[in-house]
C-alpha cells in the first residue's frame, strides 16, 4: 500500500537505507512507523501492543547494528511488525497473518532479516547464543549477535538455562531485556518485581551514570585507557552495588535501565554496547502500547485486539459472540468457577493466559485457588503435580501447543505417578491466524500415547461442561486431558445442569446404512453438516461422535465395524498418530477389514489463514468430508 503520509517509511526499503538517514530524522521514522502500525492493525487484525512498544528499539536497533550481517532474534515475534515494516514488507504488510501472506512472526524463509523463527517465548537467548558460539566457529569475529526478550519471556525457564549457558561461554551477546511490565497480562511473579525494583533503584542508577559517563569518555582515550576501563567496569560496579545483580550473577555485565523510548539515548547506548565484548544484557523500560492511548490505557486488551477502531479505540466483537454462542474458554472459564464453588479440593492453574483462557474469571473470584504462573508451562504441570499429591484436584489450563513445552513433565511427573490432574488444553486444533507455531494440532497424538491418561475433546460447548463435571469426581483418580477449540461454538443455551459422562463412552448422533463417519471434537460439528448434504445425494450417513480417543469405546466400534464397510474418521489433529490411527489400530487388533480413510491434518506444517480456510486445505470441513466419502464409495 503506498500512502501519501509514509514519507520516511517510503524511503526505507530496507535497513541499510535507514542507515543513511541522519539521526535526526529518526524520530520521524518512528512517527511513522507506529501509525503504520496502527492504522494497519486496527484494519486487519493482529498484534499491536507489543509492536508500538518496541518502536524506537527497533529502530535504532536497525540504525545500529549492520543487519542482516548483525543477527537480530526476536523473543516470541508478536513484536517484530515494526521489524517487518523496515526490512522490505512495509508493501506486504496488509497481508499480514492471511493465507498466502507475510507470517505474524519472524519467520527464517520469509526474509533474510528473520535469523529464527518464533511464536513460543523464551527461545531467544538460546538461539542468539548459538548464533554467536557459530560466529566464532566460522571466525565472523565481527559479526554482532542480539537477542531482545520481554519481561514476560524472561519468566520462562528456558532463558535462564541460556543465561546460564551464556555466562559461561563468555560468548560475545548482547541480550536486551525489554521491560514494560506486562505479559499478555500483568507479569506475575518476583522476576516483574525485581526488575521494578532495579529500575527504581537509586545504587544502580548511580552505578549506571557512572559506568554510561565513563564509557561515554572512552572516545577521548587511547586504547589502553579503553581496554582498562572496560576490564574494570565490572568490579566498579560490584564495588559501587550494596544489592546483587541477578544478571550479574549469570556472568552478563548489566546496563541499564534505560527509557526504551529515548531513541537518542538508546541509540547511544547500543553503539556503546557493540565495543564491550562478552556476554551483557541491557535493561529498557517501555510501555507496552506506547502512542496509542487506547492500547496504553488496556494493555491486555489491545495486546491482540481484534478489529478496532483506530479513533474511538473501541473493539469491534467477532461474528460469533454477535450470534451470542460463546467461546469454548468462557464455557471453561464459567465452568471452572462453578465446580470450584461447589468442590472445594478445585484449583486453577494457568502459566500466563488467565484472559486467554479464561482463568481471569476465577481468579478474580477465588484468588486464593487461582495462580497464574507465569510463561512456564513445565511448572505449571509439575506444579499441579505437586498439589494432586496432596488430594488437590488441579484444572491446569495450556494451550495445546504450549503444552508441547512440558511433555516431559506430563509423563514423568503426572502420568507416572498416575496423579489426578485434570488438563484442560485450549486452542486445540487449526488456530487460524497465528499459524503453524500455534496450531494445536499434536495433542491427540501426543496425549494418547501417555499411559494413564485420559483423553477426551468434547463437540460442544455442553460437552465441555460435562467434561470438567466427570473430571473432577472423586472416582477418577488418574489424568483426565480435554481439549477443545479456539473460538466460539454452536450453542447459545449451553448452561443445562451437569450429567456425568461414562468415561470411554461415545455417542451416536445419527442413524444411516451406507457409511458411518467417526470423529472427535469439533469436527463432529462439520460431519453434521456433511452428513445433510450427503442425504441430498442419496447416501445415507451415519455419525458418531467418539468422544474420547482413550479409552476408546470398543463397543461402539465393535458395532462399527460389524455393520459398516465404509468408515470414515475426522479430526482437527494431526493424522500420524491420532484419533484415526487409533482407530486402525483397533481395526487391526481385532482382525476386521473395512475401507477406512482418515481425515486430518496432513504430514506438514499447516500455514496461517483463516480457521475455515485451513480446515478446507486440510479436506476436514463439511465439502472434504462430502468429497472424502464420495471419493471412497466409488461416486
Ligand atoms: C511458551 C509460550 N507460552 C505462552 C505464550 C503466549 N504469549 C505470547 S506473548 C506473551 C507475553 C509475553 O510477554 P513479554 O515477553 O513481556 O512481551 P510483551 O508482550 O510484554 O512485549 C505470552 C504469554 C507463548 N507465546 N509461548
Ligand atoms: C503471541 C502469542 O503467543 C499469543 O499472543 C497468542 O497469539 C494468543 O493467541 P489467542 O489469540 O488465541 O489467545
Ligand atoms: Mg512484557
């Protein structure tokens, strides 16, 4: 798109070209950038928060350092638009997150400028640092290594398993450590408060006038004065601190902080920095949603807002919400603090997505037997661990593909010790927008190859609800997983008094002689519509919905596999290993033949676009499961 107002952004199809710009000019650079920004996002949905907060870093990060040479990794990415605008995308960028178009996330083929791909936070550091230890392999001694991570990414174990690693190497990395304060949700936490606390300081804003003067003299002296200074800046600083530096600890000399929104001073600070070998880390304060005052004021929702309009700052609901059915995470959220009310052994646990699950509704109720985290998804499940041992009934709340991070602690310390902790695993399935980083697609595969665990995934929103009823009753003494889909569902009056449902126990939803079509969660809801259409061609379908994929129901199909020659098996999961292969499997074990095809995601990573569009590359929405049964009956 070109605009008449983009009269800097114009001039920059890439850094290098930025580079030439006095220092001057590079305010209006950021005026422009962060309108760009905005008037983008507000037309064509995305994250914003995150990107207007890093505008001045980005740009003096660019100005600075000779990228793409320079190696710049982005923490998570949700804050790289302004990184995409100057390195060649600005005339892309209303495509961004579409199918066919640019990624909401740094992205390795996307662009040179893109040294990692991310979505999952905390990644930054490890990366940088392997960046930089191949830089010396290679002898590229001159190339600069930076890693930026937010204050809400560093409560991730992974960075600290870098910084340690880092530390040691004495690699030569700078890692910025962007502050606003903020996660999605406010940064819980001692890690958000330390940092406040070092930012309020008056030790280390002394020790860092002190230290910014002295290098700032350095120019003036000889090489030996440079080298000396630089050497002895650590112990000037341990001599001047009366409180440890947890940064410093790791071995990382720490600057800082500094006003992330003085572009002067940043740009400065980061010329400084490129001098000082060795690993180091400098703190910047900024706001997240800074220049935008709707996003500064309601920094959780204007994280990833939606449509909005740029003037008034008001959010424009999706489609669904306007039909009044819910999303499945406020059938979670709701339901969650109506069993806690009446089971007093139920407490929630959420590594930092209380608004985007949910949890916010009991944690606002119950704060005592809500706790959000922080991003650390391994402790949140080891947690819910710990407190399953002591007859607590934990309701851990990951995204499916965040649970990803935490296998380990699944299987080890869960599903070993066979404890009862109910998993609720959002966002299962084809994510849309975000992409492959985010799409939930790898949980039926991964859950039901975990003994002990139960795994289920409800059709609907009542489904969901009697889910969570089943899973927290004293007779289940075992994992319980349930996972359901991003987005809203089908019923408005989905609030009816709790049934128990049998565990292992599928239903059927309709009666048909040609060909039975199986599927799972909300798949269920497209076969449904199929299965109409298929009517209309004279085929006679009939559907069941399995439920659970562990236990399977046997009996079902036993029954199944008596009556039908022809089976069809969807899912919104990946088709190695899931609902499907479960399926043949059982098909095998127990000597039938049938045709069975299995619909799913496809052996490949699934790219961003719209969650319709995605199910129709995948062949799992209604015309797939009319074209796949088709297709299978010889028609
Ligand atoms: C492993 C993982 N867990 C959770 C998330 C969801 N998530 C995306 S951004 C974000 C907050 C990040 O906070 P911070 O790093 O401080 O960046 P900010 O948005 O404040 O700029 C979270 C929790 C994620 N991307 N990856
Ligand atoms: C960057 C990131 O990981 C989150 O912001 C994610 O995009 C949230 O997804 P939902 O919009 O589904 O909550
Ligand atoms: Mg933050």
């Amino acid at each position: 798109m070109v605009r008449a107002k983009d009269k800097i952004l114009e001039q920059i199809k890439s850094p290098a070209d930025l580079r030439k710009m006095a220092p001057e000019k590079l305010s209006e650079v950021c005026d422009e950038l962060r309108e760009y920004i905005i008037d983008e996002v507000s037309a064509n949905p995305g994250h914003l928060g995150a990107s207007l907060g890093v505008v001045e870093l980005t740009v003096a990060l660019h100005y600075v350092y000779n990228t793409p040479y320079d190696l710049l990794v982005w923490d998570v990415g949700h804050q790289a638009y302004g990184h995409k605008i100057l390195t060649g995308r600005r005339e892309n960028f209303h495509t961004n997150r579409k199918l066919n178009g640019i990624s909401g996330f740094p992205k390795r083929d996307e662009s040179e400028y893109d040294t990692f791909g991310v979505g999952h936070s905390s990644t930054s550091i490890s990366a940088a640092l392997g960046m930089a230890i191949a830089a010396g392999l290679k002898n590229e001694n001159d190339r600069k290594i930076v890693a930026v991570i937010g204050d809400g990414a560093m409560t991730g174990g992974m960075a600290f398993e870098a910084l340690n690693n880092a530390g040691a190497s004495k690699s030569d990395l700078l890692v910025i450590l962007n502050d606003n304060n903020m996660a999605i949700d406010p940064n819980t936490g001692v890690i958000g408060q330390y940092l406040m606390n070092i930012s309020k300081s008056g030790t280390y804003n002394k020790v860092k006038k002190d230290v910014w003067e002295g290098l700032g003299k350095l120019d003036g002296f000889g090489k030996k004065t440079r080298k000396f200074i630089q050497k002895n800046q650590h112990a000037l600083k341990n001599m001047l601190l009366t409180e440890n530096n947890l940064f410093e600890a790791f071995d990382f000399r720490y600057f800082g902080p500094i006003d992330g929104h003085d572009l002067e001073y940043l740009t400065e600070a980061l010329n400084d920095l490129k001098d000082i070998p060795g690993p180091k880390l400098l703190h910047i304060v900024t706001k997240k949603g800074k220049g935008f005052s709707h996003a500064e004021m309601n920094q959780t929702k204007f994280h990833a807002p939606g449509l909005f309009d740029k003037n008034t700052g008001e959010i424009l609901s999706c489609g669904c919400q306007v039909n009044k059915a819910p999303k499945f995470q406020n059938v979670f959220g709701e339901t969650l603090v109506e069993l806690a009310e009446k089971n007093e052994k139920i407490v929630g646990i959420t590594p930092a997505m209380p608004t985007g699950c949910s949890m916010n509704l009991m944690l606002e109720k119950m704060p005592h037997r809500a706790f959000d985290v922080g991003i650390a998804e391994q402790h949140a499940v080891t947690f819910s661990a710990g407190l399953a041992t002591q007859g607590i009934v934990p309701f851990c709340n990951i995204y499916s593909t965040f649970m990803q991070r935490a296998y380990d602690q699944l299987v080890h310390d869960v599903a070993t010790q066979n404890l009862h902790v109910v998993f609720c695993l959002d966002r299962g399935g084809l994510v849309g927008e975000d992409g492959p980083t985010h799409h939930g697609v790898f949980d039926i595969a991964y859950m039901r190859a975990v003994p002990n665990m139960i795994v289920s995934a409800p059709m609907d929103e009542t489904e969901l609800r009697n889910l969570m009823y089943t899973a927290q009753l004293d007779e289940i003494n075992q994992p319980f997983s349930i996972r359901y889909p991003r987005g809203c569902g089908i019923k408005k009056d989905w609030k009816m008094p709790f049934e128990k449902i049998e565990i292992g126990k599928g239903r059927q939803l309709s009666e048909g002689n040609d060909v039975a079509i199986l599927t799972i969660g909300k798949t269920g809801i497209h076969a449904q519509m199929a299965i109409k259409s298929l009517n209309d061609k004279n085929i006679s379908a009939a559907h069941y919905d399995l439920r659970f994929v562990k236990p399977l129901d046997e009996t079902m199909l036993d029954e199944i596999f008596e009556k039908y020659d022809y089976i069809l098996t969807v899912e919104d999961g990946v088709i190695k290993g899931g609902f499907g292969s479960a399926v043949l499997e059982f098909m095998a074990e127990k000597g039938y033949s049938a045709h069975v095809k299995v619909l799913g995601v496809p052996d490949r990573f699934i790219e961003h676009g719209t969650p319709d569009q995605l199910y129709k590359i995948c062949g799992i929405d209604e015309d797939g499961i009319i074209a796949a049964v088709m297709k299978m009956m010889g028609r």
